[in-house]
C-alpha cells in the first residue's frame, strides 16, 4: 500500500541505542536494500527502540518479525512494498501496541496464524488508534482490540480473506469507545468470521463497501451489543456461501451487557442480499430508511429490486460499481457530518490560482490530472462526480487508455488515493474529498 509521507533519517547507520530525546523520526529497511540512510535493519528493534512521540519509516520488504510497541503518540508509515509477514509476537500478532495514541500509515500484513485461532496483524491494547491505507489480508484476523481502547479509526483501507472457526474476523473491536470505518474495503472473510464486528459504545461505518463475495463468512456487520450506531452510505453485501442469513445483526447477545439504548441510524445503503436471509436482525429499535434493497424482504421507507437485473446492477460478486442510480433528494438528506468534527465556519479551505491548488494556506504540489479533478470537484461541493468523469480528466495524459471500466476505476481510486495524500502531508485531518461506493466523489469541507 502507497503512503506519501517520508521521514527524514539520519546519514549514518546507528547499531547502538536511540538518544533519550523526544519525537525523532527513523526509519527502517532490510539489510539487502542497499539503503544506507537506515537507522534500524530489525523491526522488532525499531518498535521496541521507539520512546514517545517518536516516528518510524519502513521502507519496502517483507519483514518476517513481529513486536510489541509501548510507546505513546507514534506515528509508523510505510512505503508501497513494505509488508509484515507470518509471524507473531507473544502469539498474539505482528504487531501489538500497548501504548497510547498510535497513528499507521500504509502497511501490509499478511499470513499472521497462531494455535489460538486468533492471530491479528494489529492487536491493540493500548487507547486511540488510526489505521490508514493499510492492507491486512490472508491472517486469522485483521485488526483486534481488547478492553476500554478509546476511539479507533479505519479509514482508506483493505481487509480481505480474513477469519477463523466463526471467532476470528476482519475488525474486532471488543470494547472501547467508538469504532470508525469509513472509505475501506471489507471483504471475502472466511470460516465464518464477521467483516466487522462491534462491542464499542459507539460504531461509525460510513463510505464503504462491506461484504462477503463468495466468502463463507457470517454477518457483514455484527454489533452484539447494540450502543449508538450510524451505518450510512455503503455498499454492503450478502454473499451466497456465507454461513449466515443475517447481513446486519444488532443487540443479538441477550445474555450479554447491552450498552444503554442509543440512535441506530441506518441510511443510503445499497444492500444486496444474494443469498436468502435477512437485511437486518435486530431486537432493540432501528431507523431504517432511505436504502436501497436488492433481493431479501422489501422493507417500509426503503426502495426495493426483487433481484440485482432489476436493480440495473452488474452480476455477482461485483461491488465496487454497484449503483447504478440513487434518489438524489435521499442523499443530499443523508446526514454529513463526522463524529467528533464541528463543520467548518470560517469558509473554504481551498484556493486554485493560475492552477495552483492551496490548502490551509499551503500550496500542494499536483500534477495537471490531480488540479483538475480538484477543480471539478470543488466547483461542485455536496454534489457527486462519478468515476468516469474524473477518469476522462485523466486520459489525456496517460500513454494508453484504460480497456475497461474495471480499468478506469482502478486508476481513478489509485489517484485520487495520492491526492489525498498530498492533502494530508499539509493537513493530517484531511477528509474534505469523499468516496461514494457505487457513486464516485464529492467535495464537502463541513465533514
């Protein structure tokens, strides 16, 4: 996975211990990689170097290590290329963070199997994390977290192949505050385990596409004991090998403490069930309306296709394209806002003269492809911009066009993936450009 921040090192080597100061950036390599600006050639070594405040860089490679970090407000980035791989730390995970505050950019994890059938990429013990461009695929499970963790945020991710004897899932959240998932993908999670599943007291899942493809998984979103809950925006999908009829589960642990009753909203969804069961199955009360439903039950205050040829839709499994028309008056109902974030009051962010983009102030380095889509998007906020209108902005400097809309959409993601980027080396709170699944982007500075 790509990450466009880089950390300055040192220009020597070091082999002995890091200086007792504050927030010091190092980074990481193999030692094959010829690079000689590397500070560490272990990541064991450079995670459990790390003191508070710290950065770490990982340049690209397969680190077959696994540690425990546990120091606080730590920032590790990785390079497209750079990946953790197969092995675990206290049979636990790749990496566990007992420290606080911890922010990952970019990292791939594979393969991570332990004999408790709950081997993590991530397992976090420590509160308040934020998972970014992060790839975690092929293990037992993606991301666990145990007791009161504080806020967790997954946003602009992939977690895939994920899950293990129905106990093991992508995201396992089994406590905390509030989980967010917004503009990622969750897909394909195997032997019964759950795309997501939520104890948090609060669950955000916003802008995404969650489910099964032809995975034997079991529920795409689990929320055993129900809290305040917004599911808005997403693509969410019921595949026809999943062992379980239930998409959505909410509050279904009756023998388990249920947190006090709070706003479930769930809105301007598409839900495709393509296999028999039920969209939703919860016992506490639920605002359900303003989706789209394809195959299941109709359901009152929503819009329903008996089948995905109905619903102008592609065949199974395809997710990422999957609308192919939404009531625009429902969505520009949906609500905006971010939890936690006030909307902007002091006017646009964004200024563009003579084709330079400024942010905050600062100006961003953008390629002509790059200042033209934030031109059309901000020339249009709250309003969408589909895939192929920006792909077209994009065309005319590539060598050779794009065969197929599969194609198209892959590079229109990939670059708007670095542009958002750019954005966030000038702005670490960048979320002004959003990804409608099955829609395209749209510029809003209020979220």
């Amino acid at each position: 996975m790509s990450v466009s921040a880089v950390f300055c090192g040192f220009a020597a080597l070091s082999t002995g211990p890091l200086p007792a100061s504050a927030s010091n950036s190092y980074t990481l390599c193999l030692p094959e990689s010829g690079l000689t600006s590397c500070q560490f050639q272990s990541f064991t070594e450079a995670v459990t170097s790390l003191r508070d405040g710290d950065r770490l860089h990982i340049e690209p490679g397969d680190y077959r290590e696994a540690a425990v970090l546990t120091a606080s407000n730590v920032t590790i980035t990785a390079a497209e290329g750079a990946a953790l791989r197969d092995t675990a730390a206290d049979g636990k995970a790749a990496l566990v963070i007992m420290g606080d505050d911890t922010v990952i950019e970019g990292l791939e994890c594979s393969g991570i199997n332990v004999p408790a059938y709950n081997g993590a990429c991530i397992r976090l013990r420590g509160r308040n994390l934020t998972l970014r461009n992060v790839h975690f695929h092929d293990s037992q499970q993606g991301l666990l977290s145990g007791g009161d963790v504080g806020e967790v945020i997954v946003e602009d991710s992939v977690f895939e192949r994920l899950g293990a004897i129905g106990r093991a899932h992508a995201i396992y959240m089994s406590g905390g505050d509030h989980l967010i998932v917004r503009g990622s993908r969750l897909v394909s999670s195997r032997d019964e385990g759950h795309e997501i599943k939520s104890r948090a007291r609060r669950t955000t899942i916003e802008n995404s596409i969650i489910g099964s493809e032809l995975g034997r998984d079991s529920r795409s979103i689990d929320l055993p004991n129900g809290g305040e809950i917004t599911i808005v925006n997403n693509v969410i999908q019921k595949g026809p090998n999943s062992a379980n009829p239930d998409m959505i589960g909410i509050a279904l642990e009756k023998e388990k403490q249920q947190h006090p009753l709070g706003d479930i909203l769930i809105r301007g969804n598409t839900l495709i069930m393509d296999r028999p069961g039920r969209v939703l199955h919860s016992l506490v009360p639920v605002e359900m309306t303003g989706n789209i439903i394809v195959a299941g039950s109709p359901h009152t205050g929503n819009k329903w296709y008996p089948d995905r040829i109905a619903a102008g839709l592609p065949p199974m499994p395809a997710l990422e394209m999957v609308v192919a028309s939404r009531d625009e008056a429902s969505q520009r109902d949906l609500p905006r806002s971010r939890p936690g974030k006030a909307p902007r009051t002091d006017g646009t962010a964004l200024t563009t003269v003579d084709g330079v983009v400024t942010w905050q102030g600062q100006p961003l380095s953008l390629t002509i492809p790059e200042t033209s889509i934030v031109e059309l998007l901000s020339s249009q906020p709250g309003e969408t911009a589909s895939i192929n209108e920006i792909y077209q902005l994009i065309e005319p400097h590539k060598s050779k066009p794009a065969s197929s809309a599969k194609e198209r959409q892959t590079i229109v993601l990939n670059t708007i993936k670095t542009l958002r980027n750019k954005f966030r080396d000038v702005d670490q709170a960048f979320s002004a450009m959003t990804f409608r699944p099955g829609q395209g982007f749209v510029w809003d500075e209020s979220l």
